[in-house]
C-alpha cells in the first residue's frame, strides 16, 4: 500500500521548527506494511494544501496529513481537506462537551474559535488526543493529525490499528528486528548477507544511536521462515547481538541486575554522567541503582573513588590503571568506571583523542576494556557508553544462564 505524507505549516518551510514527525510515523507505517511513496511540505494556504491532497490523491492509496489543526487563523488544514472531499465540517456534540471539560481543568476560558479543533468531515471517525486538544480524524482516505509531536505520537498507534482493522484488512505484516552492536554495517552485511535470499522477505540495515538493526519483514503468513532465517544469523554473528525489536542494552542491563539481585553504580569521567542517566531512564531502575559518581577531575577520583594518587601520577588519569582503581572504589555488586580523551584537544601521541578505558566489576571479577574510538566529543562520549552497557550485558547474561 502507497502512501503520501503532507506536512503542512510555513514554520517547516523556513526552518523555524524541525520535522520530527515524519521520522516516527514512517518508522511505524513500515510495521504496517505502509509504504511512504511521497513525502510534501506546503505552506499554510488553502490553494497550496488543497493542491499537495489532490496531488496525493492521485498517486497514492492514502494520505497522512500533520500540522493545522488548532484553533488559529493559519490552521487551515481542515477547511482544505472538507473543500477537496466536497464535505461540511461538523463538530460533535460529545466532542465538544470533551473539550470544553479539558479547558475548565486546565483553568483556561474556552473561547469560539476553540471549536476550529472539533470540526471534522461529515462521516470522518476521530481519534481521541490524550494530551491535547484537537483530535485525529480519518475520512475518505485522509488521515488528519495536529502537528504537535507529543499529540501525533498519541493518535498515530490508534489510528494504524483502527486502519489494520476496518480498512486495509487482509495478511498482516510481520517484522523482526534483530539489534546489533560492535560490528562495522559492511562486515554487518558480509556476514549474514547468504541468508537473504527468501522470495517475499524484505531485508534492510538501519543504523540507530543505539547499534544496527537487521529488519526482516513479510506478511504474518511468513512468521515461520522469518525466524528460522534469524536463528541462521545468531548462529553467524551471536556475539553481536543483543537484543530484538525493542529491546535496548540499557533495559537488558536493569532487567538481568533485577533477576540477579545485583546492586549497581558508577564512577565517570568523560562520560560525564552519560551511563547513569541512561540507566536511570529505564523504569524500575531505583531497584538496583545506587548511585552514578561524576569523579571529572584528579581529585575528585581520588577522594570519592579512593584513587590512588600515586597511580594517578604513575599511569596518568586515562589509564588502564586508573579506570581499575575508579571501579573498585564503587562498593555495590556492580560498576563501571570510564576515564578518557573525548576531544577535541587533550590529546597525545601516545593517548590520542578518542582513547577510553572502561571498566566493569561484577562482584570480584574485573574487566578492563581499552578502546580508541573516531568521531567528535559526542561521538566519542555515546560510543563510550554503549560499549560499557553492551559489554556488561553479555556478562549478567551470561550470569543469568548459569
């Protein structure tokens, strides 16, 4: 099934407000087997959004429009979409009565022109909008949604299984995300690349913040071959991999402390608290996370890690010395430690930018990783922490089995 996406509002035109949204929904209409055939960009006029619809209309199987639904004179989306479907716009009175009750919660006067963000189509269903105002709505091929990012992620899930459900019907599809980590995408695709050669299976990378992702999609008819192709690829590159569809090396890591038992807190240098807040976004960390220690200078490692100031002045702070004394210094059943060269100066010819030692206690046992990482600071900062959460991982995992 093809799709259009119209994105409408000047502010994207100029640059004032980055798109974010077609990222997501194309991300979530390729779980539904919705191809995005052409993505538009109008300004907010009636002509130039009446002109991107009939345009989609033409092309495509369905239309996703975002943005321009509020209650001010530039939200215009509506009024286009009723004139290209020859439709009055209507508002429902248990909508209104909705609406109304959000503004009076919220202390706010609810004034005429607040009903622009009920009006609909006649026969267009809507979507509820949990955390604002104006509601989602599908009629006659054209989904509607507000622009705001927060709002749309809110619709968007409903809709698509509404869609699945009453319209598109039929095979549904089926993805398998296998997330991978520490393998360059070219030795990626050299080592699992035999495997793609199933008619009705579609195979892509996609490089994440998090590793690569190998996705392999088809219909729901196909589940069975899918998965014996995946086992094929753990079989060829199982040390790489760390999770499937939406798994994350931060949630793996507090789920395996949780089955453990095991307490868990670190000592940062140039992360500067990067693994920490990781950790911390994940829900339920509180019960195995003691504390994240941000020991930037000399002397803050000495004094909160215990650091000795001989091996500081021996071996240097970005040391594979130093980042053994840093996690030892941390007294629960697990650490890491990371001190290193982020850039982009402080570096040396015999430690260059990019240098980082990591080290992982888990109870007696202590590893030492040294790696030399390319990129900028932040480049070299988000390696830093993936490479201890991934690390660490294959170790409770291994824990875990015994």
């Amino acid at each position: 099934m093809k799709s259009t996406l119209i994105l409408v509002g000047t502010e994207l035109l100029s640059g004032a407000t980055v798109d974010t949204n077609s990222i997501y929904m194309a991300e979530e209409l390729n779980k539904y087997g919705i191809e995005i055939e052409y993505k538009i960009v109008v300004r907010d006029t009636i002509e130039d959004i009446i002109g991107a619809i009939e345009y989609g209309a033409k092309k495509t199987d369905l239309i996703i429009m975002s943005g321009g639904l509020g209650p001010t004179m530039d939200d215009l989306t509506k009024e286009a979409i009723g004139r290209f479907l020859n439709k009055k716009l209507i508002v429902d009175k248990a909508e209104l009565e909705e609406l109304r009750e959000k503004f009076k919660n919220l202390g706010i006067e609810f004034l005429e022109n607040n009903l622009k963000e009920i009006e609909k189509p006649e026969g267009a269903v809507s979507f509820k909008n949990d955390v604002g105002m104006a509601p989602a709505f599908y009629c006659d091929n054209i989904v509607a949604f507000p622009g705001v990012p927060r709002e749309l992620k809110n619709m968007f899930p409903k809709f698509l299984k509404w869609y699945e459900e009453n319209i598109k019907k039929g095979d549904p599809i089926y993805i398998k995300d296998i997330l991978t980590y520490g393998i360059p995408e070219s030795h990626l695709e050299k080592a699992v690349k035999n495997y793609f050669i199933e008619p009705g299976i579609d195979y892509e990378f996609l490089v994440k913040d998090y590793g690569i992702l190998i996705r392999l999609q088809s219909k729901m008819s196909n589940k069975n071959r899918v998965e014996k192709i995946k086992e094929k690829i753990y079989n060829s590159i199982g040390s790489n991999i760390f999770g499937e569809d939406k798994e994350r090396l931060e949630t793996i890591v507090i789920e395996n402390l949780k089955k453990l038992n095991y307490t868990i807190s670190t000592g940062e240098s140039c992360t500067g608290g990067l693994i920490a807040s990781k950790l911390v976004e994940v829900p339920g960390a509180s019960k195995v996370f003691i504390e994240g220690l941000v020991t930037y200078s000399n002397e803050a490692k000495i004094e909160r890690l215990g650091v000795n100031k001989e091996i500081i002045n021996k071996y240097g702070a970005v040391s594979e010395e130093t980042a053994r004394e840093m996690v030892l210094g941390l007294k629960t059943d697990v650490g890491i430690s990371v001190t290193g060269i982020a850039g982009p100066e402080g570096g040396t010819e015999e430690k260059p930018v990019g240098l980082v030692y990591i080290g992982i206690r888990v109870k007696d046992d202590i590893y030492i990783h040294r790696m030399l990482f390319k990129g900028d600071r932040e480049k070299i900062r988000n390696k830093s922490v993936l490479h201890s959460l991934f690390e660490l991982s294959k170790i409770l995992k291994k824990d875990v089995k015994q």
